[in-house]
C-alpha cells in the first residue's frame, strides 16, 4: 500500500471497541448464567477467534453489526470442542482460555498463527500445572500447539514474574473454579485491571490492593449487558497523528480512560502535548471520555518503570512521537516487548530507522533522538503486527517522500476501518 504525507488531520471520529474488554466480555458471557448483550463490540480478526473458539465448545454466539449476543449455561455448559481451538493472531485468547480451560473436565487442543507459535505459553502454563491441570505443548508447554485437559484445581498464592493482565486474568479464570478455595495474584507492578472490573459486572467478588488481585473458587457469573468503550490503544495512533502532523484538529468520541490503560495520556502531557481530556459522568464498570488533541511543541522524557504497564501496547507509536519531541526520549523496562506479535523494539527501531529515524535498541527499550525528519521513499512492513503497521501509516503523514507499506492487512486485527478513518481526517 502507497502512503504520502498530508497537509493536516481534522475532525472527529470514534475509534473501535476496545479489543481487550471486547474479548473478556465474550469469555465472561460465555461463562455467565442468561444471556448477554455486548454493544461496539470489536469486529476485528482476533476477537472473532475468541467468539469462534466459545462456539466449537457449544456456546450459542450470534455475532451482528457492533452486536454480539451470548446465550451462557455457566462453566457447566461448555462441552468438549471436537475440532482444535483455533485462536489465530490473538494472545489474548490464547492464555485467558487456558485459564477456563483449567478446570473444565475434558480435554481441548489451542492453535494459532506463526506468531502465536513464537510467544511463550509457559508464564500461563506453568501456574495452571500449579494449580492441577494437565498440560502438554512444544518444549513442555512453553509454546502452542498445547493440549490440555482439566483437572480439580487448588487455589494458589501466586507471585507473578511480569506484570501481565493476560497471566493475572488466566490464573483468576482457573481460580473461580475450584471448591471455595482462594486464589491470589501478586504483581511487580499492576497491570490493567479489565478482568477484576468486568467479573465484579458479572456479579463476581474480586478483591484488590496495590499490587495484587484475589478470587474466591464457586462463584458463578450472572449475566450482563456490556457497552464496549472506545480502545484507547487504538485512539493513540490518532492522539500521536493530532500532536505531529501540522494544523491538526482531532476529537475522538468515547474512549475508554481506564486507569491502567492511560499511559499515552501521561506521556502526552508529559511532552508538552495540546490535550483536552472530558470525561463522561455516570460510568458503568468502565469509565469513558471525549479527547481532543492539537498540533503541539513536544519535548523529549524518559519513560520506565511504573509507567510501561500502563502503555505497552502504545510504545511503537510513542517512539514515533519522539521522533517528533525536542531531545532525546529514552524508553526502559520494556523488556515485554520482545515477546509481543514481533519483537517490538527490534522491529520498531528497524522500521523507523528505514524513513530517517535516529533510534537505537536497548536492551529494555529504546533511545530516539528529536527532532526528526522522516524522509520516506522506502517499504516498510508491518511484519504481520497490527500496531507497527498502524503506526508506519500515522508516520507517512510526516514523510518528504510517499512509503510503500507491506501487509498493512494485519491492521485488520484491532481496526478494521483504521485508512478509513485516516481518510476521513486527511484535509
């Protein structure tokens, strides 16, 4: 795909659902007695695996536009699927359906994509076996295929390695079902808090501290309406558009400003970004609210610690940003990069470095020197990951010369309507 520079970005949109309430909320609805009704729910690539997989083992899941209703019979409804569970690109399916799978009473087999084959599976697995399941995969369950087969699960005090919202949710999941035991999950830092908010919707009791999240076995889930916010991990592809390209103007409409998401925010600000922040009084489970970012001075800041937690999935197109900032914005602690769809800081400092980015792999993250001009007239690839393909695009806004961008069809994954989007607001 042929990308130019444009002149500005002005308008208003609303980005997708949030990809990762979008996947719990089927999961949980799946699980819960009744039926639910989730509304803007994401109709990319990796939540439709999540709502495949329910259906082959038996959950009734009609899917329509924005629309998803699930007809849930409890844990006791889910049968043994008799094909493999499929979960293609998406690693959110593939641990939080171990953690159901943990305890159902039959045995299921998990596939995915070359990518999905790449990612370790034993920060998952290795507590599930913990707590009793039987699971088999590549290099003693480290990565997919994994077979598993439930088992009667004890409730474990578990002190995990990485702050990861996939093992904490996957090891809570498995937790719910054993026989009134407690099961515990301790952080480094915390992660985003999607499960614990949306089982509490469900009418489960989670309990919280600072770095920790606690569930009690034999609870059951009662269902629920869901109204999926907009991701705010896909807003800050356009947040980071509105702050660099000239005489900008974007508002983006219903973004979901959960605590533990909103890192690209704090940075935004911290760089000295144009930024209006509205929430929306009356908040459910999740809270939402309009943003409108402007074409600003930014200045180069260290990001680590306590802050990569909460922007993960933002950092490639934050070092786009830094491309932009005065001075050099040096990103650490973000080890967890290396194990995403690709390696993120290899490929995100390949990439740039490709349309006259200076930027430099670390061990943990990476250095970018500002300010920049990105000079195009090169392909760049995507590599099969939806946020580096999204961020390359945002990037051909800024480039002196077109980019050619290969398979920018894996945007599909998390926004399926991104060059529509991008369309619109091009002036």
């Amino acid at each position: 795909m042929k990308l130019s520079k444009v002149n500005s970005l002005v308008g208003t949109i609303e980005v997708p659902g949030d990809k990762s309430i979008s996947h719990r909320a089927v999961m949980f609805g799946a699980l819960a007695n009744g039926k639910t009704e989730v509304s803007n729910f994401l109709m990319g690539a990796d939540c439709l695996s999540t709502v495949s997989c329910f259906q082959k083992m038996g959950v009734s899941i009609e899917v329509g536009e924005g629309l998803v209703t699930i007809e849930g019979k409890g844990y006791d409804g889910l049968v043994e699927p008799s094909e493999i569970l499929d979960v293609g690109n998406s690693g959110t399916t593939t641990r939080l359906i171990l953690g159901i799978l943990a305890g159902t009473p039959f045995h299921s087999c998990i596939i995915g994509d070359e990518s999905i084959a790449r990612r370790p599976m034993s920060r998952v697995t290795k507590p599930l076996k913990m707590m009793g399941a039987a699971i088999e995969g590549r290099e003693n369950g480290q990565y997919t295929p994994i077979a598993i087969r439930g088992g009667n699960l004890q409730g474990i005090n578990y002190q995990s390695p990485v702050a990861s919202a996939q093992v904490k949710s996957a090891i809570l999941l498995a937790g719910l079902q054993t026989n009134q035991e407690e099961t515990k999950v301790t952080e480094p830092h915390k992660s985003r808090d999607h499960t614990e908010r949306m089982l509490r919707a469900f009418g489960v009791e989670v309990e919280e501290d600072a770095y920790s999240a606690t569930i009690r076995g034999g609870q059951s889930l009662q269902a629920t309406n869901i109204f999926v916010p907009g991701d705010i991990s896909s807003a800050a592809f356009f947040l980071v558009a509105g702050a660099i390209v000239p005489n900008s103007e974007i508002v983006l409409k219903n973004v979901g400003i959960n605590p533990t998401r909103t890192g690209i925010l704090d940075v935004l600000k911290m760089m000295g970004a144009s930024i209006e922040i509205t929430p929306h009084n009356g908040q459910a489970f999740e809270p939402m609210a309009d943003i409108v970012i402007k074409t600003s001075t930014l200045k180069g800041i260290t990001i680590g610690g306590d802050f990569i937690p909460k922007l993960i999935d933002e950092i490639p197109v934050i070092a786009l940003l830094a491309t932009q900032a005065e001075g050099d914005t040096i990103i650490k602690d973000a080890s967890e990069l290396k194990v995403k769809e690709t390696n993120r800081i290899d490929t995100v400092v390949g990439e740039l470095s490709k349309i006259g980015a200076t930027i430099t792999a670390t061990d943990d993250g990476m250095i970018i020197k500002g300010k920049t001009s990105l000079k195009g007239n090169a392909t760049v690839s995507s590599h099969g990951d939806h946020r580096i393909g999204m961020m390359l695009a945002i990037a051909s806004c800024l480039t002196e010369e077109p980019i050619e961008l290969a398979d920018a069809k894996s945007i599909d994954v998390s926004y399926p309507n991104f060059f529509e989007h991008l369309s619109f607001l091009t002036k």
